[in-house]
C-alpha cells in the first residue's frame, strides 16, 4: 500500500488549553462567564441561527450552563488519565498551557503549589513519552491584571516577562518547547475590534496598542527563558489564514497583499529576531473575491466553518521565507458526529506532507484538541476532542478519527488509501 512518509523524529499529538480542560479555574474568563451567561443564551439562536448545523445544538447553546466553564474536563485532576489515553494513541508530544491566575494569583506573589502541579504534569508526560509543548498564556488573565487593564496595560509586558522569569527558574530545565502567547491577534480581536471577549473594549487603537505590548511581552519573556535556558526552543502559536484569490484581479491582489501583511506577517515579522520555530495553528482559508471570506462553504464544521482541510499547504509554504522549524500547534474542526473528522485528519496530513515536499520544515503536528472542551463564548457544544467527554459524568470516550489517527501516529506515515 503506498505510503506519505513522515520525516523521522516528527513530533505527533494534540493540543489543549488550561482554562478549556483543567476546570476549577478563577480569572477573567471565569468572572465574564458569570456575567454573560443569560445573555449568551438568549442571544445564541440569533447568533447562530445562519448556521446549518444549528438544530443539532440549539439545546446545549440555549442553556446557560453551556457557558460556565465551571468544571471543564476536571483536567486538572485527570490529566494522568488524558495523558495515559494520548499514549495509547501513540501520541509523541502534548500542548498545553499554564494558568497564570494559578501561578500568580496576587500580585507578585507566587504560588508554588501551583508550580509543583505543573512539575508533576510535565513528569507525566514524560513518563509516557510525550515530548510537553508549554503555552505560557492561552488567553486567561489573573483577576488583579484584568483590572489593571491586561493586555492593554502599559505594564502587561514586564508582569508576562516576570511570570515567564518564574516559570523558566522553576521548571525551566523540564521544557524544551516554549510558546509564550497562542493566537494574540485572534484575542485582541474579539476583546477590542468585536468587543465580544472580556473585556469587551471595542476600540482599534486599543486594538493596536495592544497588539504592540503583546510584541513587547514576548520579546521580553524570550530573553528571560533564554536567560535561564539558553537551549530553550521558544516561538508564539500564530494563527494564520490562507486567503485565496478567486480570480487574480488587481483588486484581489491589493486585497490578499494587505491581508498577508496585517493579519500573517506583521506580528511574526515584528518578533523574528526573537523566535526559534513558528508554531502555525490553522483552521481557516479566505477566499478574496473583491471582498474577503467569499468562502463556497460546501461543507461545513459544526461550528459553521468550511470544510477545507488542504488549505493549511498554503498557510506553511508561505511560511517558508521566515526559515525556521514550525510546529502545527493546532489543526481540527468541531465535528460531533466524528464523520468529518475522520476524513479531515488524513486529508489535512496529506496537505502538510505536500508543504514538506515542497520546503517547509514541518517538524510536528498537534491536533486540536485532545479532549472536547470549553469553546470560549460558544461554551461546550463545539467538540473538537479526538476524545469525547461526557460532562455529567466526565466520562473519555476515544472517538474512531483518533484510533485512525493513532495509526498514522504510530506508523509515522499516512497510507494515501485512507486520503
Ligand atoms: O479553542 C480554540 C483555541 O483556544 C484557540 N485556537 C482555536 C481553537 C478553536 O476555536
């Protein structure tokens, strides 16, 4: 049967983020949660109503509870557990994220337990072979930073640089893999162009501005990591777009040109001295018709996003001038049902094995997610988790694409009949 062979010592797993698994957490989220709840409910149908796929979670989208993250996953406590399932499945690395209201709960005032649970996780992981990919800030804030104004404080950069300073003293001889920020754009975003995500602020020079200290704090926590580990591999988890023109029309090229440059280079550009690897989280194209996301959408996630698992070929040759190693630090689509998802693995996988031929340095690939979890303000309808969770019971339920997965996992190669 033939093979897509994988470069040898690729890394294979999954991702997750503290606030979306761990459960128990208290931070800006947990308090937005408390406040929006109701209204993310009665909004939920108007929110979601254009999207086919609405009737199949109008029940969980409507209730209120959807949008307490409350217990999540009880990752927290499970994560041996999770992480002895990621090793049935073969899995050779996990992502995952620290929670900085944990770790700093106070103001300069640390709490080493904390620390030491973060210790012990990463000792699992080892344990199990799995090589840990640590996110240092996956969109959460300490309760006593949101009030300063988070990201868009003057002072957010030194407070990252001096939680990141702690964590590489403490822990740093146990990481390798280092993502400092996951996704800063994509929150900026929605907290300050939308103003849809705490703190709800929508104003583009907030936008910029906050844009600009995220540079700032990742800079800065670069050079305290390396101070203490000099061999530490760091990078962002970026999320980029492959935006595709319709037809190659001056407007569409203008178009693309401006898109490529605000929404994919200009952060990386702005932090490339400061870098080792670019970690590419993907799960978008936009299709430039004199417009952007004039997307055919003929198919779509359950999240309502179009099915299109070989646009993320684009998202890692254009990647390739930055000349460094990247990671696939996220890739997935929400899919219940699990019958996309089964077909999407493969067919992205064969996508990145076309990007390796053709010249990226694509060194590993972790899926989103590992576990169902906590969408953010859709709460816990999406199901992105190659493992299913039943929240009543917090039962694991390893859905078919991750057995499918495991194999490919395991084999380091992906046999083009399953494509
Ligand atoms: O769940 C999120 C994650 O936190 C950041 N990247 C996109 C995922 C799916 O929306």
């Amino acid at each position: 049967m033939p093979k897509l062979q994988f470069p040898d010592n690729f890394y294979w797993g999954a991702a997750t983020a503290a606030h979306q698994v761990e459960g128990g957490n208290h931070n800006d989220w947990s308090e937005w949660e408390k406040q929006n709840a109701d209204r993310l409910a009665r909004e939920s149908e108007q929110a979601f109503r254009w999207n086919p796929n609405w009737k199949k979670f109008a029940a969980a989208a409507t209730d209120p509870k959807n949008y307490i993250s409350g217990s999540a996953c009880d990752h927290y406590s499970r994560f041996r557990e999770d992480f002895d399932i990621a090793q049935s499945l073969h899995h050779s690395a996990h992502r995952f994220s620290i929670e900085w209201s944990r770790i700093e709960p106070e103001e300069g005032q640390f709490n080493e337990e904390a620390i030491e649970h973060y210790r012990t996780v990463i000792a699992a992981l080892r344990e199990r072979g799995l090589e840990p990919f640590v996110t240092l800030w996956h969109w959460t804030l300490p309760l006593w930073l949101a009030e300063r104004g988070g990201t868009a404080s003057q002072d957010f950069p030194r407070y990252f640089e001096r939680y990141a300073a702690k964590i590489a003293g403490s822990l740093g001889s146990e990481i390798q893999f280092w993502i400092t920020l996951n996704e800063p754009d994509v929150v900026s975003a929605h907290a300050y162009l939308k103003g849809e995500w705490p703190p709800q602020k929508k104003n583009p020079l907030t936008y910029l501005r906050g844009l600009h200290l995220l540079i700032r704090a990742h800079r800065l926590a670069y050079q305290a990591i390396k101070q203490h580990s000099p061999a530490a591999q760091i990078g962002i988890a970026k999320h980029q777009i492959a935006f595709q023109m319709a037809r190659p029309t001056f407007i569409n090229h203008f178009l693309k040109a401006i898109a490529d440059w605000g929404w994919n280079s200009f952060f990386l550009n702005r932090i490339k001295n400061h870098q080792d690897f670019i970690g590419l989280n993907h799960y978008n194209r936009s299709v430039i018709d004199n417009g952007f996301r004039k997307n055919p959408n003929k198919t779509q996630t359950d999240f309502g996003w179009e099915y299109q698992p070989d646009s993320i070929y684009q998202a890692l040759v254009e990647l390739k001038p930055y000349n460094k190693p990247i990671y696939i630090t996220e890739n997935g689509i929400a899919d219940a049902s699990d019958e996309l998802h089964q077909k999407f693995i493969p067919a992205a996988l064969a996508a990145v094995h076309r990007a390796i031929a053709d010249g990226a340095d694509v060194r590993g690939y972790l899926y989103w997610s590992l576990l169902d979890n906590f969408e953010w303000d859709k709460g816990f309808w999406p199901r992105f988790g190659l493992v299913a969770i039943d929240y009543a019971t917090q039962t694991r339920t390893v859905r078919p694409s991750a057995l499918a997965y495991a194999e490919i996992c395991k084999n380091n190669a992906l046999e083009t009949a399953v494509i």
